[in-house]
C-alpha cells in the first residue's frame, strides 16, 4: 500500500514538474515574442517619428528600410535608381549593411528569376508603366511565401509613395520659392519715390536697369525740412538675393538716421557704424547722399566711395571733386576722416546727373569701356533737355554701344535741372 503511494505521489510530482517546465517554457516564449513585438512596434514608431514631408526621398526610403530590416532578420539592403534620363543601368543611391555587389548585379540581370526565391526580396519599381529604380533586400533566412508578398506589397506601396511625394513637394518647393521671389521683386519695386513730388524748383528724373531680378542699386528721396531734401543713390557690390536684403538695411537706416541727424558727413559716419559690422568683410556699398535746399538753391554732397556726380552748367561740364571711401571698408577711424561735404550753388539751368558704376564700367564687343568721358558728352550735348528725355537717351546711347554685350552690372541714373 506505501509503495502504490509513493509511486502515484512520483507520477504526481513529475506530472506536476513536466507541467511547470511546459507553462514556464510558453510563459519565456511569450515574453519573447511579446519583447520581439515590443521592439518592432517601438521600431514602427521612430519610423513614424522620423518620417517627414520635408526629408529627401533617400531618407524616406532608408526609413523604411531600417524598419523591414529591424523586423526581419536582413543581411542589407540597396536602393538602385535608373538616371534622370532614364537611360543606362540602374545605380545603387542607397546602401545599407554589407551586401556583395554581385548579388544584387545578378539580381539586376537576371529579373525573372526575382519571384523562385524566399531569402531574398527583390522588386521592381515603376511609375506611369516606366521603370524607375529597383530593391532588394537579402534575408538571413528565408520567408515564407505569403509572409514574403506581404513585405513586397507594403514596401512598393510605400516606395513608390515617396516617389510620389518627393515630386508633388519639389513642384511646391519650386512654386513657394518663385512665389516668394516674386514678392520680393514686388516689394523692391515698392521703395521707389514719386521723385515729382519732392522738389517745386527743380525737375527731376530717375532710373535703374537691373542686371538680374534683383537690383544692388537703389535711390531714393526723403524730405529732411520744409523746404529741403535728400537724395541717395547707393550701390550694393553683392548680387542676387543678399544685395536686396543689404539694399533693404542700407535704406532703412538711412531713413532712420536723417530724423537724429541733418549734415551727410554725421549721417554717413553713423551709417557706416551701423552696417560696418554687419557687411565687414563680405561685401562693401558705395553711396553718395545730396541734400537739396530750394530757398538756399544750395546742394550738399557727402560720398561713400561713390562715382563723382557731373556737372553741367551753360553747356559745359564743371568738375566736382570730394573724398571719401565705400561704407564696410573700415569700422570709423579712416572712414570718418576721409568723408567730407561738398557745397554747391546752383542757378537756372544747371544740370547734374549722378549715376552707379554700372553705366560707365559697361563694355562693348570690343572690350572697350562706356566711360565717363561718353557719359560727360551726352550730358553737355544734351543739357538743355528735360531730365526724363536725358536718362532715357542715356540709356538708349549705352545699348546701342555695348550692342549685343549685355551690362554685368545694375546701371541706376538720377537726373536733375535747376527751373
């Protein structure tokens, strides 16, 4: 009887052991399993994260490539595109772990072969019925066959979406930025004066013929007292872009300044101040600043490296000579020393034109300069004409001498003539 026992409490305790062992043994797996879920649900969400309208294609797809390899076991992967021609053999733009080139080359050669095989995936990608890249991704074990279509499926879909993507917000990328240029323009165009309506006694004139969409040249009038006003002309040695947004600067603080400070000397000495430390060796600007008194029939000058205005008084042209240096060239100490005013008496009849670099440094197909020495000759040649008619012949005269050589640089005039 203590026998029967003791053999049916073993069996017990073995049924007991065997039974622990085999819900311990599920309870490990499942916590495996459940990790293994864990990280590959952890893995879709960096993927999510990560994911961006902004990044590249090539980011997009890396992506999604790191997400298919942290949930299948993979070997690598590569990402071959066809050339923007879509000409020649496709080129690996994508590369992820340590793939032999042969085997995705024999995968490229040989393309009907790409469904008989479970270790690895291998697909081609096509847009509107045309060819476009292809991927393949090897796997350290094979798949099964369902499991296998299902990676296919999701990583074409997904692929050929950020293709999609990647052209719908280049096009937005491409109209956003001519949008915005276009505004710019818009707005430059806007600080144009009504010169009309400065000053009573004089007629006035001015134009500027930009050598791309935006201008480094810039002028413009401001009324300084009840019967005073400045002029400025200025020429920004950047191009593009930067030289609309330093043209912007330039003419902002000049708008400022001329409420704290009436004499050109102080106000292009403070004006250096202010923009030396922001241009300082990137680009310098030249600028020549005119007050204009109609009770005084007095004109002020001070210039910063500025082209020397001409003069033109009973036909014939008068020099005008004063120093000083380019704004950004030195901090203050040189530049507030050289800078100095020029004082001018006009009477009826005087003409005075001031201009940018771009007009006289202007060549033609010989390789000969416009000069000032030409542009000194219109101006006396034509002197008694109102100032509209002389700009525009100006203009005219310089494109029929530089012909089909186009100016490298913005030309800007302002002309005046005493009534």
């Amino acid at each position: 009887m203590t026998v029967v026992i003791n053999v049916t409490l073993f069996f017990l305790f073995a049924l007991a052991l065997g039974l622990w062992v085999v819900l311990t043994a599920q309870a490990n797996s499942l916590r495996l399993r459940l990790k293994k879920a864990e990280e590959q649900n952890q893995l879709f969400i960096e993927y999510l994260v990560n994911f961006s309208f902004n990044n590249t294609l090539l980011q997009n797809i890396q992506g999604l490539l790191r997400l298919i390899m942290g949930w299948i076991p993979a070997r690598g992967a590569v990402f071959l595109q066809k050339p923007p021609s879509g000409e020649g053999l496709e080129e690996p733009v994508l590369r992820l772990g340590n793939i032999p080139k042969e085997k995705w080359m024999e995968k490229l050669r040989g393309r009907s072969a790409e469904t008989k095989e479970r270790d690895a995936v291998f697909m081609t990608l096509q847009k509107e019925g045309k060819e476009i890249g292809s991927l393949f991704v090897d796997l350290e074990k094979a798949l099964e066959e369902e499991q296998l279509k299902k990676i296919k499926e999701v990583m074409t879909k997904q692929v050929l979406f950020f293709i999609e993507m990647d052209c719908v917000m280049s096009h937005f990328r491409q109209d956003f930025k001519e949008e915005t240029l276009r505004l710019l323009g818009e707005f430059q165009k806007g600080w144009v004066p009504k010169l009309e309506d400065s000053l009573q006694g004089f007629r006035i004139a001015a134009k500027t013929v930009p050598c791309s969409r935006f201008s480094g040249d810039f002028y413009d009038s401001i009324r300084v007292g009840e019967s005073s006003w400045a002029f400025v002309l200025s020429d920004v040695s950047a191009k593009g872009l930067a030289s609309f947004f330093i043209s912007a600067m330039c003419r902002t603080a000049i708008r400022c300044l001329v409420k704290q400070w009436q004499s050109p000397t102080d106000i292009l000495c403070r004006l250096n101040e202010l923009l030396y430390p922001e241009i300082c060796g990137r680009t310098i600007i030249s600028l020549i600043y005119m007050v204009v008194d109609e009770k005084q029939d007095r004109v002020t000058f001070a210039r910063a490296g500025h082209e020397l205005p001409i003069f033109c008084r009973n036909g014939k042209i008068e020099k005008i000579d004063f120093p000083g240096i380019c704004l950004g060239v030195d901090e203050g100490r040189i530049f507030n020393k050289m800078v100095k005013e020029y004082e001018l008496k006009v009477q009826k009849g005087d003409f005075l034109l001031l201009f940018t670099d771009g007009l006289i440094e202007a060549v033609n197909n010989e390789g000969v300069f416009f000069g000032r020495q030409r542009a000194e000759n219109i101006v006396r040649e034509l002197s008694d004409k109102d100032p509209q008619y002389v700009v525009d012949a100006m203009i005219e005269r310089l494109n029929s001498f530089c012909q089909d050589n186009v100016p490298f640089d913005d030309i800007t005039l302002l002309a005046m003539v005493k009534k």
